[in-house]
C-alpha cells in the first residue's frame, strides 16, 4: 500500500477531549485510512478507538461555535 507522503506536521499538545484531523492531498480508499490511523495512532502513543478523522483534498474541516 502506498500512503501519501508527509508534507507537514504541526506541533501540539493534546489535551482530554482533544480529537485530530489528518489531511491528504488525493483522494483515498477506505484501506488507506484505517492504515493512516493505525499508523497515527501508533507513532503518537494513543489509545485505541482515539478520535482521528482523515480526510481528502475535497473536504474541508471547519468548528463553528454557538458561543459568542
């Protein structure tokens, strides 16, 4: 299976009740993104089932809040 490369990585400190979003430049299958998280989750020591979304250059991820 060939990921996509790594382009960028930010640096953070999570915190409880964190969640990650992991970005790809092209389209991926299914596959691709159980292997993405299994591999994120994996280098960064998280637990299993860790709330990690990936998605594709089409998908943009935005929080709106109802707070003001």
């Amino acid at each position: 299976m060939s990921l996509p490369d790594v382009t960028e990585i930010q640096r953070w400190a999570l915190q409880p009740g964190d969640r990650l979003i992991v970005s790809t430049d092209r389209e991926i299958s299914m596959a691709e993104v159980e292997e993405i998280k299994a591999r994120v989750i994996a280098a960064l020591v998280l637990p299993a089932g860790f709330p990690l979304l990936v998605t594709g250059p089409s998908v943009n991820v935005e929080v709106v809040s109802g707070h003001d």
